[in-house]
C-alpha cells in the first residue's frame, strides 16, 4: 500500500530528525570534557541546579519518608504484628527509598525543573541570536553552552539523590520516633544490615544517566527552538516531557541491567 505524500513526507521528517538529535548527541558527549576547562560556568550551572532543587527536593525527601512508613507501618501490623514493624520497617523503608524512590525522584524533579529551564535558556538564545553570534566569533556552542550544562546535570542528580535518601530515612525515623520511641542507634542498624554498598552505588550512580539525558533533552530542545516567544514556550514544555519519559524508561532498563551485572 502506499503512503500518501503528506504521510511520507511527515516520515522523512521525523527520520532527519531523529538522525540530528543522534547526532548532537554524539557531538555532545565528546565536548563534555571541554566543561572542565571552563570551571567557572561549571560552577554556576551547578550552583543553578543543586540549589534551585533543594527546595523540593527536601519536600520530597520528608514526604517519602514519611508516606512510606505510613504504608509499611500499617501493612506490617497487619500481616506479622508490632514485633515485626520494629525489625522490617526500617529495613523496607531503607530499600525502597535508597534504591529507587530516591534517584527517580531526583530524575524527575531535575526533568522538571532544569529541563524547562535549559529549554527556555537555550531558547531565547537561539531566538536572540546569541547562538549565532558565538558562531560567528568562532567558538562552539556545544563547548561553551552545552558541555557545562550537560555535565552540572550529571553531578547535581547523585547529590540531590543521596540528600533525598537522608531526608526520607531521617523522616521514616522521626515518625517511628514520635509513635513508638524507636531508639535511633537500632534504626540505624537496621538500614546497614539491608544496605549493601554494591546496591547503593549503582542505584545513586544510575542518575548519572538521568542527568545526562535531562541536559541532553533540554540543550536540544532549547537550541532547535522556532517561532519566537511561543517556541521558547514549547522547547520548556518539550524539554521535561520527553526528560521524564527518558527518565522513566531508562531507570527500568538501568534497574534490570544492575540486577543482571550483579
């Protein structure tokens, strides 16, 4: 059968896309290390990302904290009774937030949040042309716009993630505390005794990926952004759709791709 011209083209058009976006992409991951040769930008990206989602990420840390030990805490009197929230509830409240609420909480705050950002920052540039004024002067977008950006990304998530991880751990406590006098030094025995360090290591370091496709999505959106005000408005938009989407499917291959290494 075949496909109507308006059809094929649309298709064409979506294939060249796809094949730019791979494209950046690649260019992108071999500027990355010229971010370090600009430690000053570095910092202030970094700076912008820690410090613009430490507010909800300290509204989120103490929600799943307490959320979760609402949850366990009512499930494990039911089935085993008072003497096995005391031993199960830090231990169930230690693995859900430390190997995956966590980091894909921090994903997805940091799509939200910096990936709007990086769309409407880089967008108004383009806009602006300010873009094309780096151009003429002979210097690299991806070097000087995109590169410390992508990688303030990359090492702003594992520090939100393990900042989440306390908050929740230290608010799951707080709330056992007040309702049963849980000694802290039992509580903290009990997340160390579930905790393994070849777990935790690879469920923080996996939002190292989270961030490099965030900043990917968002410097992508933002410099491929068309049609003035309203164009910087939908590369914010697009930009933390499709993060959390990539988000969200690469933390499920991530997850099973530890489970089969380990």
């Amino acid at each position: 059968m075949t496909l109507p011209d308006s059809s094929r083209w649309l298709g064409l058009y979506r294939l060249e896309q796809l094949g730019q976006a791979a494209w950046f992409a690649f260019q992108a991951t071999l500027a990355l290390p010229a971010a370090l040769l600009r430690p000053r930008a570095l910092v202030v990206q970094l700076y912008q990302v820690l410090v613009g989602g430490l507010p909800l990420a300290l509204t989120a840390g103490v929600a799943i904290g307490v959320v979760v030990w609402l949850h366990l805490r009512d499930a494990l009197r039911t089935v085993a009774g008072m003497e096995a929230v005391h031993q199960y509830l830090p231990q169930g409240l230690a693995l859900a937030v430390v190997l995956e609420l966590a980091p894909l909480t921090a994903g997805l705050l940091v799509a939200g949040r910096s990936g709007a950002s990086l769309g409407a920052e880089l967008g108004s540039m383009r806009l602006t042309e300010q873009v094309d004024a780096l151009e003429v002067l002979g210097l690299s977008p991806l070097r000087e716009l995109v590169a410390p950006r992508l990688l303030a990304c990359m090492l702003a998530l594992p520090i939100l993630t393990l900042f989440i991880s306390y908050l929740a751990l230290i608010s799951g406590y707080a709330a056992e505390a007040v309702t049963s006098a849980e000694l802290y030094q039992r509580y903290v025995n009990e997340w160390v005794r579930v905790l393994r360090l070849r777990d935790v290591i690879p469920a923080t370091l996996k939002t190292m990926v989270f961030g490099y496709l965030i900043g990917l999505v968002g410097c992508w959106k933002g410099l491929t952004a068309q049609g003035g005000t309203e164009g910087v408005g939908n590369a914010a938009t697009g930009s933390v759709v499709v993060s959390i989407f990539f988000v969200l499917v690469a933390d499920v291959v991530l997850v099973k791709l530890i489970q089969l290494i380990g």
